[in-house]
C-alpha cells in the first residue's frame, strides 16, 4: 500500500509538472519575431557620378560609364538593401540623347529582374534652369517608350510617376494629363532638398508622410577637402552614424516614405554605394532600417 501511494505521488507530481510547464510557456507569434516593415526608400541614382578629381573617395569597384556590369552591380546591392525604387537623374539636354535612351531602357530592364521601380527626375545644371511644360514633356517621354516599362514607378492609381527638380519653373496643371502621367516636383507636390548642416530634432515628413534623408554633405567644408574624409564637412559621415540617425527619427516620426540623397553623389559627399573610404557600412544600415 505504501508503495501504491508513493507511485501515486511520483505521478501525480510529474503530472503538474507538465501541466505548469505547458500553462507558463506561451509560445510567441510569428510576427513577433519578424522584423519591422522597412520603410519605402527611393534613392536619388546618378547614371555618370561626377567623381572629383585629386581626391581618395571612389566607388569600389571603380567604374567607367553606365555600363551593364555597373547596373547589374548596383541594382544587385539596391535589391540587398532594399531600395524601393530608382530615381535617375537626367538633365533635358541628356533626355534628348539617344544613348541615353538605350542605356536607360537595358536598366529598366535589369531593374524589373530585381522588382525595383524606376522613374526619371529631371534636374538642371543651369541657373537659372530653363521652363518646363508638361504637356510637351509628356508627349516626349510617350513618344520615346519611356511609359512602357512594367516596373515604372507609379502613383497610387497606376498612373507613371515624373520627377521634377525644384530648381524648374514648371508649368500649371493639366486635368487631362492627370491620368497620363503624374508630375511630382521637388518643393511642391514632394519637399524640397534639405540642405546645410543635419537637425535631427528639426526633421519633419510632409503631411503625406514623406521625408529627405542625406547620407552625408561636404558643401560647407574647404573645397580641397571634399573629395577626401575630413571632420569640416556639414554633415560628416562617421561610418554611418548620423545616417543612423535620421533613420531612427524617420521611423519614430511615422514617416511613411524615404527620399534618399544619394545612391552616388561623390561631388556633395552624399552617397550610400560602396566605396574606398567606408565600404558597404551605409548599405548595411540601409538594409537593416
């Protein structure tokens, strides 16, 4: 009888044992353990990157032209750091040229085997740059192809999304061209560039929940020191570590979209590609936002 009770006791014990354990362990969710959302980014993309001469800042590799090493290469690391979409720069002199074209049709090529969006943003290297009207902008870029790329950037009804700089005097809208192609330009339907030194308590999206973030700026260093990595630079690059920054405001802003200057912008020190002086660091930071 003793030993009938003592066998009763032992099971009785490892009987709440287990009952405790499966009562306390509560095993999370899925999407507990997942990582937060990144936020959209469309990075600024430079085709040829003014690179400046007599200083130590290149692209690793170097490169030479829009070539379709480089854009498999960089649409490769923009797929890894998970950049939403591509803005190419091109000035409306460049926009005329027809290797402009075809160099642009093989990246938006390349750029839909990665699913990443591309559109143009159309600056100028002229002050004062020349007038814009959309209408003929828009019958240019319908006649040359420049709408048929699957993977074009559109806005929220389907409809191509073009870039213009702020610099533009851009003529008034259209309501007929609203459901052919959607201008956003820069300072107007999209804020403006940022520039001069980094206020991170100052950084605000747009009520569309849009925001600028700047990898780096050298405009209020010496000349001679922009092109090589020195503490007087306006927003200095620090392995990172202001970039850091603004994409932990940006997150706690709620901001809901993320303009990136740059991809490769070497003359303003504003680039996020790998290079000579802190290889991928800004990738990894970008892909882990």
């Amino acid at each position: 009888m003793h030993n009938y009770k003592s066998l009763y006791y032992i099971v009785l014990s490892v009987f709440l044992l287990v009952v405790s354990c499966v009562t306390v362990y509560q095993p999370s969710s899925p999407a507990a353990e997942e990582d937060p959302t990144p936020l959209p980014v469309w990075t600024v993309y430079l085709p040829n990157p003014e690179i400046p001469a007599h200083g130590t800042i290149r692209p690793v590799p170097a490169h030479q032209g829009w070539t379709n090493l480089r854009m498999e290469r960089d649409l490769d690391r923009m797929a890894d750091a998970k950049i939403t979409a591509v803005l190419v720069v091109v000035t409306p002199s460049q926009l005329l040229a027809e290797d402009f074209h075809e160099r642009y049709r093989k990246f938006a090529e390349l750029a839909e085997r990665h699913s990443i969006q591309i559109a143009l943003l159309l600056t100028s290297l002229t002050r004062p740059a020349p007038a814009l009207e959309r209408n003929n902008i828009y019958q240019y870029l319908e006649n040359k192809g420049f709408f048929e790329f699957s993977n074009r950037l559109c806005n929220k009804d389907g409809v191509p999304v073009v870039l213009i700089g702020e610099e533009f005097s851009l003529d008034a809208s259209l309501p007929e061209l609203d459901s052919m192609v959607c201008f956003l330009q820069l300072g107007h339907e999209l804020p403006a560039l940022p520039s001069g030194p980094m206020d991170i308590p100052a950084m605000q999206p747009s009520p569309d929940g849009v925001l600028w973030i700047r990898a780096a700026d050298n405009f209020g260093c010496a000349p001679y020191n922009r092109a090589r990595p020195t503490d007087d630079w306006t927003i200095p690059r620090k392995n990172g570590g202001p970039f850091q920054r603004q994409l932990e405001q940006a997150r706690y802003l709620g901001a809901k979209l993320l303009l990136l200057d740059s991809w490769n912008d070497y003359s303003r020190g504003s680039f996020v590609e790998n290079n000579s002086l802190d290889q991928d660091a800004f990738l990894k930071i970008l892909k882990n936002r």
